[in-house]
C-alpha cells in the first residue's frame, strides 16, 4: 500500500471510531468501555489507541467534529433560508452533534473536556457559531418575526436546556426534541402576549 494509502486508511479508520463514540454516548454515557467503540467501529483496540492514546484524546475528538458539524449546519441555514426566522429555526433544530456536545460538557468528568475551554480551535468554532446564531436572532427581530425582549443567550439557554433533557434513543430523542422546538419557537414568536420578567440572558453568562 502507498503512503496516500496508509493515510486513507488511517483517516477511515479515525471517521469510524469517533462516529462509533460519538453513538455511544449519547446512548451509555461518556464513561463507555473504549473497547466497545473499537467493536462498534471494527477496528482493533490496537488501532483505537494508536489514534487516541487516551479516553480525554477521544471524547475531545467527538466534541470538537460536533461542534464543527454544528457550525455547518448553522452557516447552510443562514445561507440557504428565506427569512432570518426560517434560518434561526432551522439553525436550532434537531441536530445530533448538538445533543452530543451538550451531553457530554454536561456530563463528561472536567478532566476529559475541560481542555477544549483552553484550545485556540475550539474557542475560535466556539465564538463563530454564537456570532452567527446571535446574527439571525437580531435579523429576525429586525424582520418582526421574533420578539424584541431576547438575547442570543436566552436562545442558547432554551435550546440547550431542551438538549440536555432528553430521553435515551435516537428516536424517543427525536420526538421529544421537534416537539419542544416547536414550543420553543411558538414562545419566542413576536406575538407573544406577555413580557419576560427580569433581564435577557448574557451569552458570556453561560457555561459554553
């Protein structure tokens, strides 16, 4: 096999490990057995460490592809919608990688994740998507679709808190998140009849 081979072969073999982690924990935790991704990815649990020496190497691979996953998403929605409320709802919709990220700063032991906080990369994906989903949410009450007494940190709040709570399985998760999106956003319309009480939320405030 040539050396662009070997590479190939190295980077299916990473794709297939952090997919097969990241599967993992959203169903059994961020504690699960490193040689149950090896089965679930096919690969050996040689070649699981050779690419993750350790259990921080691996989880802080399945954060940072989700989160870079997550801003995809975030930049089509905000290109490809029609109105700034259609590219925010379709920016907080049910996103997989987004559970997955929630899930595991929220439960991961700091140890594992805590280096992201500090890793130039990650704080840059980090900022780029609230920059961006704190442009729809102020394009949107611009246009008059979403009420003018939110910030971007209380959207973020909102839709983590719904990710954070859901149930186990890929389909129950589903279900109940479309369902709390659907009252989220219904909420967050500018016909909303009440005020908020207190102060909207600083996006600095928050644990991301």
């Amino acid at each position: 096999m040539t050396e662009t081979g070997l590479r190939a072969d190295a980077q299916r073999n990473r794709e297939r490990i952090v997919a097969a982690a990241t599967t993992l924990v959203v169903e059994q935790g961020a504690d699960v057995a490193l040689d149950a991704v090896a089965r679930a990815a096919g690969v050996g649990i040689g070649t699981l460490y050779r690419r993750f020496p350790d259990r921080q190497a691996l989880l802080r691979a399945v954060v940072q592809d989700a989160v870079a996953a997550v801003l995809a998403d975030v930049r089509a929605a905000t290109e490809d919608a029609l109105t700034a409320w259609d590219a925010l709802a379709r920016a907080l919709a049910w996103s997989p990688e987004l559970r997955v990220t929630l899930r595991l700063v929220a439960v991961a032991p700091p140890a594992d994740v805590g280096p992201l906080h500090d890793d130039a990369d990650a704080l840059w994906v980090r900022d780029e998507l609230l920059s961006l989903v704190g442009g729809l949410v102020r394009a949107a009450q611009d246009e008059g679709a979403l009420r003018d007494d939110v910030s971007t940190g209380d959207v973020v709040l909102l839709m983590a808190a719904v990710s954070r709570s859901l149930p186990s399985g890929t389909e129950d998760a589903h279900n109940a998140y479309a369902r709390a999106h659907a009252l989220v956003l219904d909420g967050l319309r500018a016909r909303a009849a009440h005020p908020l009480p207190g102060e909207p939320v600083d996006v600095g405030d928050l644990p991301l």
